[in-house]
C-alpha cells in the first residue's frame, strides 16, 4: 500500500494533474505539512525480516545467548532455595572483590560486573518464584529477605578463598 499526499494546498491543482497522469488519484486526508514542495510518497505496508536475516551475523549470537540464559536459569531451578541463598552471597562477594580491583586499578573484566549482577537477579527471581507458589506476600517476603540478610555470616568470597588457599600451599612448600 502506497499513501501519497500533496505538500502544500498551494500545490493542488499542479499534484493533481501530476498524480492523474500517472493513473493515481490523490489521497488528501494524507497531507503532512513540510518545507518539500511536491509530492510525498510513503510506503504503508512494512514487513517483518526473519530473526536470522536481522544485522547479519548478531542475530544468531542472539539466539545462542538466549539459549544460554534458558540453559543457565533450568540450572538455577534445579537447585534448593539454600543453594540459591548460598550462591548469592558468594556471587556477592565476588562482586565486591570487583569493585576493590577496580577501585585499585587493577587488571579486571568489565562485563564481569553486569554477567554476575543479572546472575544474582535470575536466582533472586526464581527465589520470589517459590516463595510466590508457597504463597507468601511480598509484605512477608521483604521481612524475611530483612531476616535472611541480618544472618548471613561474613566469609570471603570463593575467588579469595583460592588465592589465601595457593599462597599458604607456596609458604608451605618454601618452609619445607
């Protein structure tokens, strides 16, 4: 479907006789108002393009990506809700040892910060997932993250854990 419109009421006689001699009759309700001074020719119908034929190769990192996050979010609903508490303090720690490398200028992934903060949402949502089937309200769900929070016991996070675990092995094997 092809909409043409005349620019200006000026013009109208002139567009008239140019539109009929192309076989066209004007369509006036479909005058728009602009400095061009002839006629505008729209194109009405749009088509949708495949997924796979959109911006050439992104498209298929598309779909793996999002075959990764279905993959990763059966992994996350596989798990107990303690595993989920357990893993979100880790992956939170993890995230403020990122925040110290990059506050001491040290070499560090950036897209580690947003991999790890939409990690932490995805099990905090299957977390509100459960409790919503056990029918818990959000008013209760807040009090007992509240709850959940004030328990958790400081402990390093597992990266920090590795490397104290790697240099008491190396003082070990010096001392020996």
């Amino acid at each position: 479907m092809i909409a043409l419109g005349v620019s200006s009421p000026s013009s109208c006689s002139s567009a008239h006789h140019v539109l009929a001699s192309l076989g066209i009759s004007p369509q006036l309700h479909s005058w728009r108002a602009s400095s061009f001074r002839g006629i505008r020719l729209e194109a009405g119908v749009r088509t949708a393009t495949p997924l796979s034929y959109r911006s050439g190769a992104s498209g298929g990192r598309m779909v793996v990506n999002m075959a990764k996050r279905e993959e990763e979010m059966k992994e996350i609903r596989a798990k107990t809700t303690e595993e989920i508490n357990e893993e979100v303090i880790d992956l939170k720690g993890e995230l403020l040892m990122l925040r110290l490398q990059k506050s001491a200028r040290n070499e560090f992934k950036s897209s580690e910060f947003g991999r790890m903060r939409k990690r932490i949402a995805r099990m905090l949502t299957v977390k509100r997932e459960r409790e919503i089937e056990e029918g818990i309200n959000k008013r209760l769900s807040r009090k007992l993250d509240r709850k959940w929070k004030k328990s958790i016991v400081v402990r390093p996070p597992p990266s920090l854990r590795k490397k104290q675990e790697e240099q008491k092995a190396a003082e070990a094997e010096k001392s020996s």
